[in-house]
C-alpha cells in the first residue's frame, strides 16, 4: 500500500470527523451532544498520536524508513486535540 495513504489518509479522517462535529449545526445534535462528541474524537485522536509517536520513536531507533510517515501521522493526529484546545 502507498504510503501516502496508509498514513497520511487512513490518519486524516480524525481531524475531518473532529470538524465535521464541531462545525456542524446545534441543531443537528445538540450541544452538549456535541461537545461530547469533539471531546470524545479529539480524545481517541490524542491517544493514537501517542501510539504512533511511540511506533515511530521505535523505528527511529531501529533506523527503519518508515519512521518518518509515523511522525506525519502524529502531526495529522494532534490536529483535533489542538483544536479542541483552541476551540474551548
């Protein structure tokens, strides 16, 4: 699989779940819904970062090629937990 998509793409439907919620109308869920639902998404989002910035760190060390995606996939990953930072 490219590695485009693997961990770039796969990653990035966090942070536009993350803002599909977060834009989205009061009405359609609510608003405490809602803000549950961000919290919840920018959660998971903040915990797979760390499993992918632990994934890469081993990587590195191993001084394996893909070490470097896994960084990107964490930068993808933080986008939601920095904006619900900024957002509250």
């Amino acid at each position: 699989m490219n590695p485009l998509i693997s961990y770039i793409l796969i990653t990035a439907i966090m942070p536009v779940l993350f803002f599909l919620i977060a834009l989205s109308p009061v009405e359609v869920f609510g608003c405490r819904t809602r803000g549950l639902l961000a919290l919840l998404i920018a959660f998971a989002s903040g915990i797979a970062a760390l499993v992918t910035t632990i994934k890469g760190a081993r990587e590195r060390a191993q001084v394996d090629s893909n070490a470097r995606w896994w960084m990107i996939s964490t930068l993808v990953l933080v986008i939601p937990v920095i904006a619900m930072i900024v957002m509250a």
